[in-house]
C-alpha cells in the first residue's frame, strides 16, 4: 500500500512540456496525484506551444495532467498560480487572467510564512529567448535532437538493467560556457529578487533545479520534467525543500505503467 499523501503548503513544479515525447508525463502525473497542496505554482513551460505547432504529440496521459490539475482546483479548493514561459508565450496575450481560483500571471510574489518570494519563469534574463527568435527555435531543435539521442541511449541502459542518464544535464555539468550561462541567469535573476523586496526567488527555465542561497536571496529552481523530474514544495512549517523524483518514490512507489502510450491528438 501507498504510504500517506505528502501534504505541504504549496507544490511548485515548471518545465513539464506536455506535447513532446520527452515528457515524463507518468512521473509528473504519479507526483501531482500524490501529494496535497493549499497552492499549485505551475512556473512556465507546462505545455509546450513551439512543439505542438511543429509535430508534437499529444496522449491521454497529458490529457490526464489537465483533470489532475482540475480536479485539485474544483474538488480540493486548490489555488492555482500559471506562470508563462517562453514555450506557452501564447498566453502572453491574455495576461493577467483570473477564473475563481485560478490566475495566470507573468510573474507572482508568493507570501510565504519566512518572507515573499518572487516567482518567475526566467526566460526574460534569456537574450537569445527574447530577442532573436529564429536562433531560440533553433536551439531548441538542436536540444530536441539531443533528447533523441539521450532516449535512445536510456532504452539501451534499461536493457541492461541501469538506470536513466541525462545526457544533456552532463553537458551543462561540464562544458565551460553552459556553467557560465547558468551562473550568469542566477545572479540576474538574484538581483531582481533583491531589486523587488523579496528574501528569495523561484524560477524554471535553465533545467537545472537548485536550492542554494546567493548573497542574501535564497535561490529556488524547480528544475523540469523532461531530465531532471525535480519539484520544489513549501512545507507547512514555511521550510522549502527540493524533492527528486526518485527519492519520491521510495515513499511513493509507483504501480507498472501499461504499455499502451496511445495517441489522442497531434
């Protein structure tokens, strides 16, 4: 049997990217249903608009996050906090917008009991994300063909019995100009923290989860749920905690997935 829901005062998760095959929709999905929140932050990226637009696919296991995310919002009464991100920017044109409770905003101040902390998704301190367009589609390709490689690569690792490896998380580890971009985007957006009143920040975009302090601001990155499958969670003490998946699961085991990964929509 399962043990207990986790049930903390707020669930901050970003960068899922409902619409590609890199998705890790049943671990996004098994988490959401096992925990329990006053808050729901969805800090950007959660559908992936670039992708649907070009050959993205769409299943009933996304289909399932949505009900997930509206089951807690009608039947739990959780408040329900969506952030754009540079892959859903179509929503841009509809912010601020609020349904009861349910806001999407550009960016937030969360009140936590330690202090406010600002919640954006991050890409505004991304150059190429906001002003050359062209080169962010095509970087985002060139990751795409990266995470293809990478799935390929894990389906051979699970034949062996081994367990997943992100090969682009390596590569941001190790390659000199990736450690710099990350270090660069953290104190950025630290500064902004700082420039608004805030004693922290919480953000997504960069894929790389994080729970450090920088200075005086304490830094928060919800990291993704396409390699790292990281979430941030409030604690009804008002403490943050950045939990990973798999150490999720030793809770929270997971049932056998089916093997019917069927298609509803393209």
């Amino acid at each position: 049997m399962d043990k207990p829901l986790l049930r903390v005062r707020t669930v901050i998760i970003s960068d899922v990217h409902l619409g590609t095959p890199d998705c890790k929709i049943e671990e996004v999905n098994h988490f959401l249903r096992h925990t329990r929140c006053e808050k729901l932050i969805l800090n950007g990226d959660i559908i992936d608009g670039w992708q649907l637009r070009r050959a993205g696919q769409w299943t009933h296991s996304h289909t399932r996050f949505i009900r997930i995310i509206l089951k807690k919002l009608e039947k739990r009464g959780t408040e329900v906090i969506y952030l754009r991100g540079n892959h859903d920017d179509i929503l841009s044109a509809f912010l601020p917008l609020s349904f009861e409770h349910l806001s999407l905003v550009e960016d937030y101040v969360h009140v936590g009991l330690r202090g406010n902390y600002l919640v954006l998704h991050g890409d505004i301190f991304d150059t190429i994300t906001k002003n050359f367009v062209f080169l962010a589609h095509l970087g985002d390709w060139g990751y795409r063909a990266l995470l293809r490689i990478n799935r390929a690569y894990n389906a051979w690792r699970r034949w062996r019995g081994k367990e997943y490896w992100s090969l682009s998380k390596a590569i941001k580890a190790r390659v000199k100009s990736a450690v710099s971009h990350v270090s660069n985007f953290e104190d950025h957006i630290a500064d902004l923290a700082r420039a608004r009143g805030c004693i922290g920040v919480m953000c997504g975009h960069i894929h790389t989860p994080a729970d450090k302090q920088l200075g005086n601001i304490h830094y928060l990155n919800s990291g993704d749920w396409v390699e790292s499958m990281t979430a941030l969670v409030e604690h009804l003490d008002g403490r943050f905690e950045l939990i990973e998946f798999a150490r999720f699961l030793q809770d929270h085991p997971m049932a056998p997935v089916p093997a019917a990964g069927e298609l509803v929509e393209s």
